[in-house]
C-alpha cells in the first residue's frame, strides 16, 4: 500500500513540475513576443534578438529581418559585432591573472610594460591595475584622436573613422601612448577609455607570452565552447548588415590594435548565451571576482570592465553594452535571480543604449514579479495626515547590499540626494519614510521612484495600478 502512496505521489509531483515549466516556458515566449514588438516600434530596428537564462533553462528568438525586404531572419548563428562586449571577456583574463597571482591589482602597469612610459602618472601618481579595470585610468577616450571627425556628424563619419583606424597601427597607438599627458590623479575621475583596454591587451600579451586573440581562445572560449566568437570570419561565414538611425546601411569595424576593446569580435547569439550561463556560476570564484566590488563603493561598481554593477529591484544588476556603426548588444545578468539577457538589434543609434536597457528591465519585471500578485496602488499609503512610503526588497535578495534607498520625483527635482527624502530602514527588507500629507498639493499628480543606492532607478512593478504607463515605469502619487 505504501508503495502506491509513494508512486502516486511522485506521480503528482512530475505532473505539478511539468505544468509550472511548460507555464515558464509560455511566460518567457510571451514576454520575448510583447518586448520584441516593443523594440521594433521603439529602435526602428529591423531585426530583434532576444536570449534569455533562466535558472539554467536557455531560450532565444529572433524577428524581423537584417535587410529589410529580404526576409533573411536572423538565427543562434548569425554573426553580429559585439563591441564593448568583449571587455567582459578581457576582465575574466585579467581577473585570470589577478588569481595567478600573475599580476596585482595594486600594480603600476608600467611594470608589464617593456618601454618606458614616465608620463603615464599624474604628480607622482601612477595608474594601477585596479585604475584600468574600473575605467579610472585617465587616458584619453580615444585613440588615433578623431576630434576633428566628429565635430560634424552625419552618414558620412563613420566611413571617415573606417578610414582612420583602417591606417592605425600598434606601432602608432605606442608612439601616441608617450605622447599622453594624464590631467587628472587615476583611480579618481570615471572615463570610458578603449585605449586603456587595448593596452590591458598589451599588458596581458606581455604577461603570458602570446597574443591576445590566443588567450581569449584558450581560456575562455574553448572551455565554453563559443566556436563562433572570432576576430576574423571565414569566406563562407558573413556578418549581418547594420543601419544607423536613418536606416543607411553602415560599414563595420577596422582595427590593427590588439581586440581587447572589442573592435575586432564577431559573435552569435547562441554563444552570447554559453556565456550569459557562465557569467551566472555562482560558485565560480573566478566569474565571481569578475563581478566584485573591487573599490568598495556605496553606489555601484564596475567589476572588471562591466559598464555597470548596481543594487536593483531584483537584487545585483550587471550589464554591458556593446555599440558598433550598425548594430547594438545589451548583455545583461541578474545573479540573484539566476537570470541573464542578452538583446541584439541592427541598428544603432544615439537613443538605442537606453532603449536596450529600458527593455531589459521591462522582461525582468515580467520574469520576476508573482504573476498572481493583485493589482494595487503601490509604494505609498495614505493616512489623514501622513503619506508613508514603503520600499520592500524582495526577500529573497541580499539586502545586505543596500546601503541606503532614497525617493526621488517630480516633488523633489528628481535628486535622490535630497536629506529630506531618505528612507529608514525597518529590518525585514522594509524601508519607510513618512511625511506630511500638507507638503503635497491636494488632487495634484506627482511622478517618484524609489533609488537604491542613489543608482538603481527602480521601475513600477507590472502590478503596480499607479504605474504612469511611460517608457520610463515611473510611479504616481495622488494625495487627496
């Protein structure tokens, strides 16, 4: 008799864990489906990639076409420029060597440099390791200069800049590094800087002895088995075309420097994936390293070369965008969710980063709120003399991570600073702040969001009924 008990429970146990994954799995599609349409009207791309991880499971879809007219959809192994997404891939090689004890994150990198570079400090001050890794290296944002190119924009630029580069050699990027005069103390002032991460290039090619593209290979992408990440196509692979924001058809990277920056890398979505999946190993200490908050700084971080590592609603965000002439990559994880994002567009445009990252988010809330949770007004009551606003981080996040959360609105000039708005911890991963009802206006409407860590905007939760239905989810307030 015990033996059927047993037996029919697990008989209801497999039948209630294939309905809540077939109901995942109609979740993720649906979200990938609502968010691609979205995108279209939003970027004016012509063709969308999205990739999602979710707790291990992998899922991708792809719409629209690459030239419009011509129906060729993209798929897992269609090869797009990644850019800056490589930066991810330099900071496990240097966090690689850090663990090797190869080099120290304290480190002058002039010491892995072979020639002489005494101007690479500033009053007495060199640049560390831990300086370029967190783009506080202070030199310059650009190398060959094409100030003079880019004081006028159009289609035009960008083959001027091909041009630029396509005659820019190592041995001129050196002869320039000389030339640099830092103007600021490292480790002080942010600036995004390529030539700092092709110097990281450098500096790691001088450490182990062989050329970069090599070490990326052997240590990174034959382990994860991302065979269509390269530097250099075959003559029977091709690159998907990308347009700018006026939909002329753009030219793609040239470099002779040494790929680190990312303007070299071809990839697909697919192996994008392997590493979203990667960069989620939470018992791996060397992506963990990747990730830390090397500085320990109240606000958010950069890991090693991440564009950004912050507290969110859903508990630590890491992302990094790639931008090339003709198309975008947002290449997103979650940790604490299990979850990583990845979204490829063919366009590019001065407003497609932060299309990109809006979209992101907008999954995440779908993915990550209790779909059974009601409707309500959310991240305020009302008393008869009080508003009282309410934060509560999900608790099953870290809310040691947050050092403070703030409200900033329309009440306040948006500034999460303000002294007036900070909100008091009340343990349980709550946080409150009451004010007085008679410093609002009766019947008018004012925008808010709550920051964390005077970083992490968070957005209106789908169940939220206040949500002002923007692009940007911010929250209403209705004193009456």
């Amino acid at each position: 008799m015990s033996k059927k008990i047993t037996f029919l429970f697990l008989l209801i146990s497999a039948t209630a864990f294939g309905q809540y994954k077939n109901n995942v799995e109609k979740l993720v599609h649906s979200t990938m489906d609502k968010n691609a349409e979205v995108l279209f009207k939003d970027s004016k791309a012509y063709s969308v990639s999205i990739g999602i991880v979710k707790d291990g499971k992998l899922y991708t879809k792809h719409y629209g076409e690459i030239d419009k007219g011509k129906g060729n959809r993209a798929n897992n192994n269609t090869y797009f420029e990644i850019a800056s997404v490589t930066k991810v891939m330099t900071g496990y090689l240097v966090a690689k060597a850090v663990q090797e004890k190869k080099m120290s994150l304290n480190d002058d990198i002039r010491k892995y440099l072979k020639k002489d570079y005494q101007n690479l400090e500033y009053q007495g001050k060199p640049i560390l390791i831990k300086d370029l890794i967190s783009y506080e290296s202070a030199i310059p944002s650009v190398l060959p200069d094409d100030r003079e190119i880019m004081k006028s924009f159009n289609d035009s630029t960008t083959l001027k800049l091909v041009k630029l580069h396509k005659n820019y050699t190592k041995a001129n990027f050196l002869q320039d590094l000389k030339a640099v005069k830092l103007d600021t103390i490292p480790g002080t002032k942010y600036n995004y800087s390529n030539p700092s991460l092709e110097l990281t290039g450098l500096i790691l090619e001088n450490i182990y002895q062989k050329p970069f593209e090599t070490l990326l290979k052997e240590n990174l992408l034959a382990k994860l088995k991302m065979n269509n990440t390269k530097f250099s196509l075959n003559n029977n692979e091709q690159l998907a075309n990308g347009y700018n924001n006026t939909h002329t058809l753009m030219p793609h990277f040239v470099s002779n420097l040494w790929g680190s920056s990312g303007v070299k890398t071809k990839s697909t979505l697919g192996d994008l994936m392997h590493l979203l999946q990667f960069e989620l190993q939470s018992q791996n200490k060397l992506v963990q390293e990747t990730q830390r908050n090397v500085k320990n700084t109240k606000q958010n971080w950069f890991g090693y070369f991440w564009d950004n590592i912050y507290v969110s609603e859903f508990g630590k965000y890491c992302s990094k965008h790639g931008g090339a002439y003709g198309n975008q990559v947002m290449f997103s994880i979650f940790p604490e969710q299990n979850m990583g994002i990845c979204i490829i567009v063919n366009i590019s445009g001065p407003d497609t980063n932060g299309i990109l990252s809006n979209t992101v988010f907008n999954i995440a809330n779908d993915l990550c709120n209790d779909q059974k949770t009601p409707q309500k007004v959310y991240g305020y009551q009302l008393t008869t003399d009080k508003v009282i606003f309410t934060y509560q981080h999900d608790k099953k996040l870290d809310a040691n991570l947050i050092n403070r959360v703030a409200i900033a609105g329309s009440f306040n000039h948006w500034n999460p600073e303000d002294k007036s708005y900070q909100m008091i911890s009340k343990g349980n991963n709550t946080f409150e702040l009451e004010l007085p009802k008679s410093q609002f206006e009766n019947g008018k409407e004012y925008l808010f969001k709550f920051v964390i860590n005077n970083t992490g905007w968070v957005t209106a939760p789908k169940h939220a009924l206040n949500n002002d239905k923007t692009s940007d989810n911010n929250l209403t307030l209705n004193v009456k």
